[in-house]
C-alpha cells in the first residue's frame, strides 16, 4: 500500500511528474510505501509501475531495477504486475531493533534513461515479541528492621516490539508486605520498584516468594514473569556506598578483547560478612550482558567480544553493590564507543555500460556507482576519484551516488579502451580507500579517411615497357578498424592525348599495383600526370587521393638523323667545293645531324668511315666539321667522296651515314673545265641550264672583281691626298678619317664571305652557296642549311654591296 509521505491528491502527481522529469539532480520527495513484518515472500507492498507512470511492461524494457546498498535484497519487483514484492521475511526487530520507526530505503533505476527515483518502505511493527526479564529468578535479602516506604529496584522487563506492541504495565503478585510502584524513567522506559509497606518479622516470616508479570499492550497480549525471592535477614545498619553515582569512559572499538575498560568501586563500613561487597549487573540489555563481563569481587569491567561503534555509540548499564547481609547501592555506568576508521568505502557499480562508440558525446553516462561507508564522522565521509588523464569525469549526485560521464569526445585510434580507476577515499585521520574497475571498449567509427604513405609519388619507367606488366604500388593506411579500414584504390579518369587515361593504365583495387596498357615511347610521352584514389568501406565511405608523376625513361630506340647535307629527292647527288689553294684545316662542310633520344643516347660522334683518298680530309669528333687534313695537290683529283659515320652513345650504339661529294678547284673554269670528267650530257635540256648557271656565276664574279678595283682605286686616292695635305700643311692635324676600309680590310672581306659553288654531276640542278662565317661546335638546323633556292646570293650581301657602290659613285 502506498502511503504518500509529504503530498497527497495532486501534490503527489506534481511530485511524481518532477521525479520522471529531473535527472537525478533534484530531490524533490520520496515514494513511502509500509509493510507489515513477518510476512510470506512476494507479498505485495506498493504498484511501482504505477507511482512512476510506467506501464508493467515497460519496466523491462527500460531496465528499471532495484539499487539498495549495504544490506541484503528486501524486496523485488515483480516483472509481470509492476509491483513492489517482499523478497522474503522482513524482521523489523533484527533490522532496526527498537527504533521507533522503521523505515528501509533504496532507489528504483531506470537504467535505460539513468533516473533513480528513492523509495522509502516502512516496516510495521507486529506483535511477535514476549516480554521478558533478564532473569527467571530475583534473589535478595533484606533487613529485618527495613523502614517501610524502603523501594526496592527491580529489573525492567524487555519487549523489542515497538508502540503499542512494547511492554505496557507491571504486576506483582499479592503481599502484605509489599506493593509494586512503577515509575517513569528519565530516559522512557519503566522501572518497576517494590515498595516495602508493612515492617518484616524475621521470626514470623522468613522469605517472601512473589511474582512480577510484564505485558504488552498487543492483541493478544503477551506477558513475562519474573520469580521474586526475598530473605528476611538480622539487622544491618550501613549499605553498600559508591564512590560516584554515575561512571563514564571512551574506549575505541578496535579496543582488544578483554582489555579493563572500567572499575568500579562500592565501600561498607560493617564488618565482616555486613562489609564484603559484591557486584552484579543490574536492568541490563541482554546484547550488552553479553559484550561485557563484571567481576563481582573487583568491580572491573571488561569486554569479552568485539566492540562496533557502528552497532553501539553507548554501552548503558547499572551496576548494584550488595553486601553481605543483603543492603545494596546502584551506580549507572556510561561506555562510549569512539569510533576508529576500520571499515573501507564500499563501492558498487549500480549500471554500467561496456562499449561505447568513439563518437559518443561529452557528458554521456557509462556507469552510476554509489559509495558507503560504515564509519561516522570524517570516517564515514568519502571522495570518489578517477585519474586524471582520460576523458572522464564523476559527477555527483545524491546520498553518495555518483555517475560517470565522459568529458570530451574519444578517440578510438588513440585509445581503444580504458580501464577506468574508481578511487573511493574516506577523510579519516588514516584514510582508507578502495578501488574498482571499470573496462570500457571503444568501437570504431568511420571517422578516417585513407591516408597515403606519401604526400606525392614520382615514377620512372623505361619507355618500350612490355604491356600489361606493373610498374608500381601505392599504398594507404586507415587508421580505422575492420571494414573502415579496408582500402581499395582506383585511378581518376583523366583524358590524355584525346585518349581515355584507362586505355593506358588500370590498378588492382586491392592492392593498389599501378599496370601499364600500353608501351609508351619516350618521344611521344616525357612524363604523365595521374591521381590514384583510395576508398575505405565504412559508411559512409571517406576518400583521399594523391598525385603520382610518371617519367619515362628514354632507351636507345632512334639511330642519328642526318640533317645536313640533304640531298634532293630525285636521286642527284650534292657537292661541296674545295679550292685547291686551301690550307690544311680549311673548314669545307660540315655534317649535322640529331638524335631523337635524350641524354646519352643522344650523345653524337662523327668519324669518317671511307674517302676515295684517304688522309686527305678529316672529320671532328664532336663537330661534324669536314676539314682538310693537308694542302690540296694538283695531283688530287677533281671529285673526292667521303662517307661519314653518324653514332650515339647508346647501349647498343647506333648509328648513320652520309656520303659526301667534294670538287677540288681553284676556280669556276676549272670546275667547268672538268664538268665533263664528272658528268657526260644525255640531254640538251641538261646543257643548257648548266651554260646558264656558268654564266650567272661569271657575272656575279665580275661584278665581285669590279668592286675589288673600285676600293683599290678609292684608297690609293685617299691616301695620295692625304700626303698632298700634309705637305702643304706641314702636319695639319685634326683631319677626319674616311669611312673606307683600306686593303687589309677588303682581304678580311673576302676570307670572310668567300664564297662556295657546288654544282650537281648528272643533274640540271646546282647550287650556289654563300656560307655564313664558321662556328665551330654549333648546330646549324635543317632549315638553315637547306638549300632552297638555286643561283641566288643571300639578300644581306647584295645589300652590303649596293652601299659600297653608293659610296665609290661618291
């Protein structure tokens, strides 16, 4: 039955609604509910699903359950009603002895929402407990000359139910003699006193037997007895006298067994058998007659079991002196128990949860855990505490409940569990502590992208590489678990050439080896730039890429090009002019060729390879220049043929010739002299262009020899003025010079546009060719040196000629 404990009708609803809605911290009441003792397991007691407005069903599955803490499981909830059952019998006098009221408080969890909801359940006392005395039987003596009105203390009866079920009244038997006055201690209880009325007669009567009945106020009621023996004895005129009325001591709990706590001590001026006192216990509770033991000759109080604070703060009792001839003296006696720090916190993890994702939020809960601590005082104040470096934290809630959360948001790839540390410390002067663990595994999350071992890969591959064979791998790590960290990779589509980029690569998804499709040539393709993807499998998928440079690597796959001399298409033969005159070294042509490879492949030497007569022409090395090895001789014949070797420095080598035809003439007429030794005419056509190009190259020589004379004339003229003026002026200074070249500079003029005539043997095509000065080491291109046009002087010369005529004509 529920009985509400602070608000009743809608008070208690508004409660009920604050308790679902707080999370445990706020406090605002408790459900009360009473229970009679004694009663058969599963009785019930209250409708908890009801008070928290829950449906019986939904106790199971929000997980509510029951927390009590520090004593056996009293009651259980039944899964099927919702109600709140006994878990078996409930003795109100072994859980609260003769308290007052009985009340048995724990805490209903809602584990699934982390609510504690506190229950109270009162236990109603019933009257199952008789009455009884510490003794069956009470013997005392008692002077015959006792004054009436003498009382007489007698020892309380016990009863350890409570109200009106506790002891009620005392009777005692009928005797003239004595009467029974109770009165009503300091402290509660009663204390029933005999009360000597009518003066003893020793010779009369020598023993009064009567009996003291205790009852309770129960239905039916229940009684004690107690049998009362009273010696009439001779005169004795001094009692017993205690030093103090009232004794007290401290003594810790942990005192050992049989240590002297207390003596006490009670004097009589009578002698002999009147004087010797003796001690006894006197309305003690029976727990305590069994912690202490009296020495009834010594008064000295020792423990005989263990003392607990947590029991027992104070041991009272009364000791009674009696002497010899029956008078006797009463002396209460306080022990305090101090308390001492022997009981550790008792820590209990209530809820708990054992894995958590990594993602978990701060300030959710992972356990609720309560602290107990049997001691009092500082002794009995605790502190939870966890390390410090992990990321949590104890909150604290009510009557020593406390929750941990966590404090910020994990890391499984930085730690994928914890084996959290609870540290419950009490304040005692020597604190103890205890300790608990709590395992919590972290799972994984896809919070991870792959990561790639570097930032950028670079490639090298030999260019005529096998298709289908692999050139590299990449590789990624997740730094996630499992099925997040599995990784696949693939290529990003790009376009090259106008050519899908999958037409040329492809990469194993698994493990992420790079294959080529196609053989690549190094002239066609320096370097390649790709992006390689990696997926891992969560949910949802994360990604990364990373760039990788692939380099071709040139291999000697192109023999040298020759583009100098080129030849006409039709078959002719083209030829280089050497004057007879020429000193040895004399530059005559020159071979360029190229190497469409790079690097060393494209490494090119020249050597002459064959000559109709050998020693007289030679080849440079690294030049390609064909120069005369020594001077030319009348004997030489008119057409000399070379051929030149071409080759790299490749492994292997390869290489290519040129055949080269040179005329040895000093001038034009010879040449024309011996045209007939080089080439019989088949066609008159033929002999015509070649009278043409005879005469085109007469008159340009004319012209050429004009000019010679003309500068020979103008400086001779200069020069004979110039003495006529410095004789008439007898060394007139200051005259200006002239802006004609003398005759050292007409010779440098004509070594250095010399010109060349090649004519073609069998052929009605020549060629007339103005060099350009020699450099040595240079590469002249194919468009240079390729010879377009036929008989005709570059512009630049005619040029240069049309202003030294201008300047002769002046």
């Amino acid at each position: 039955m529920a009985i509400p404990a602070k608000l009743t009708g809608s008070g208690r609803l508004i409660l009920l609604y604050l308790s679902l809605e707080l999370l445990l911290e706020a406090r605002a009441g408790s459900i009360l509910y009473s229970v009679p003792e004694e009663t058969d397991k599963g009785s019930f007691v209250g409708d908890v699903a009801k008070d928290l407005g829950l449906e019986p069903r939904e106790l199971a599955e929000r997980r509510v359950r029951i927390v009590s803490r520090g004593r056996s499981q009293l009651f259980s909830l039944n899964p099927r009603s919702g109600s709140l059952v006994t878990a078996g019998r409930i003795d109100r006098e072994e859980l609260c002895l003769q308290s007052a009221r009985c009340v048995v408080s724990f805490n209903i969890l809602v584990e699934g929402e982390m609510k504690l909801f506190p229950i109270e359940v009162e236990i109603i006392d019933i009257n199952d407990n008789t009455p009884q005395f510490q003794l069956e039987e009470l013997e005392f003596k008692m002077n015959e000359i006792t004054t009436p009105g003498t009382r007489i203390p007698l020892p309380f009866g016990q009863d350890y139910d409570v109200g009106i079920n506790s002891l009620q009244s005392y009777q005692l038997s009928s005797n003239p003699h004595f009467f029974l006055d109770v009165q009503q201690g300091p402290n509660g209880p009663q204390q029933p006193e005999m009360v000597l009325q009518s003066p003893l007669d020793r010779e009369k009567e020598a023993a009064h037997h009567l009996v003291l009945t205790a009852s309770d106020g129960g239905n039916p009621v229940r009684s004690g007895t107690l049998l009362i023996h009273v010696q009439v004895v001779d005169a004795n005129d001094n009692p017993p006298a205690f030093t103090r009325s009232e004794y007290h001591t401290s003594v810790p709990e942990n005192v050992p067994l049989g240590t002297r706590l207390l003596v006490v001590n009670a004097t009589d001026p009578d002698e002999g058998a009147n004087g010797e006192v003796t001690y006894s216990f006197h309305n003690i509770d029976h727990n305590v007659a069994r912690i202490f033991q009296l020495d009834s000759y010594t008064g000295e109080i020792a423990n005989k079991q263990s003392l607990d604070f947590e029991e027992y703060k104070v041991y009272p009792m009364e000791i009674q002196a009696q002497d010899g001839a029956g008078l006797m003296a009463r002396a209460k006696v306080l022990i305090e128990v101090l308390d001492v720090n022997d009981n550790a916190p008792e820590v209990s993890i209530t809820s708990v949860t054992t894995a958590v994702p990594e993602n978990f939020p701060p300030g959710a809960i992972i356990a609720l855990i309560s602290v107990h601590d049997q001691d009092s005082g500082d002794n009995g104040r605790t502190t939870c505490s966890i390390p410090g470096n992990i990321p949590f934290k104890l909150e604290k809630l009510v009557d020593n409940f406390y929750r941990l959360i966590t404090e910020r948001t994990l890391d499984r790839e930085h730690t994928s569990g914890y084996n959290i540390t609870v540290t419950a410390t009490d304040q005692g002067t020597l604190s103890l502590s205890t300790q608990t663990h709590i395992s919590l595994l972290v799972t994984d999350i896809n919070d991870n992208p792959p990561v790639f071992e570097q930032d950028s890969y670079s490639v090298y591959i030999p260019e005529n590489n096998p298709r289908g064979a692999s050139i590299f791998s990449v590789k990624a790590q997740d730094a996630d678990h499992h099925e997040n960290a599995q990784v696949t990779y693939s290529l990003v589509e790009d376009i090259i050439q106008g050519v899908p980029l999958s037409s040329y690569f492809s990469i194993n998804s698994d493990t992420g080896v790079l294959y080529a499709l196609q053989s690549f040539d190094y002239e066609q393709f320096q370097n390649l730039q790709l992006r390689v993807m990696a997926h891992d499998s969560g949910n949802p998928r994360l990604s990364s890429n990373v760039s990788l440079s692939l380099f071709m690597l040139d291999q000697n796959d192109n023999a040298p090009e020759i583009l100098y001399p080129t030849f006409p298409t039709d078959g002719s033969t083209g030829v280089e002019l050497a004057p007879r005159s020429a000193e040895p070294g004399y530059l005559v042509t020159k071979v360029v060729a190229v190497d469409r490879d790079s690097g060393q492949n494209a490494w090119l030497s020249y050597r002459l390879l064959k000559a109709s007569e050998p020693g007289l022409f030679l080849v440079g090395l690294h030049t390609g220049e064909v120069r005369t090895a020594r001077a030319l001789l009348d004997r030489d014949v008119l057409k000399q043929s070379l051929v030149v070797a071409v080759q790299d420095h490749g492994q292997p080598p390869l290489s290519a010739t040129v055949t080269l035809t040179i005329a040895v003439a000093d001038s034009i007429p010879d040449i024309l002299a011996d045209l007939g030794s080089i080439r019989t005419p088949g066609n008159p056509q033929d002999l015509n262009l070649t009278l043409y190009l005879v005469v085109a190259v007469a008159a340009v020589s004319c012209i050429f020899l004009v000019f010679v004379i003309v500068l020979l004339v103008l400086k001779l003229r200069h020069w004979h003025s110039s003495r006529l003026l410095q004789t008439a002026t007898n060394g007139l200074a200051g005259l200006q010079a002239t802006n004609l070249v003398g005759v050292d500079g007409v010779h440098a003029f004509l070594q250095t546009y010399s010109h060349e005539i090649s004519l073609t043997a069998d052929s009605r095509k020549s060629h007339l060719i103005f060099p350009q000065p020699n450099y040595a080491d240079t590469l002249i291109s194919q468009e240079s040196c390729e010879k377009k046009e036929f008989l005709s002087a570059p512009q630049f010369l005619l040029e240069d000629k049309e202003e030294i005529f201008s300047q002769v004509n002046l």
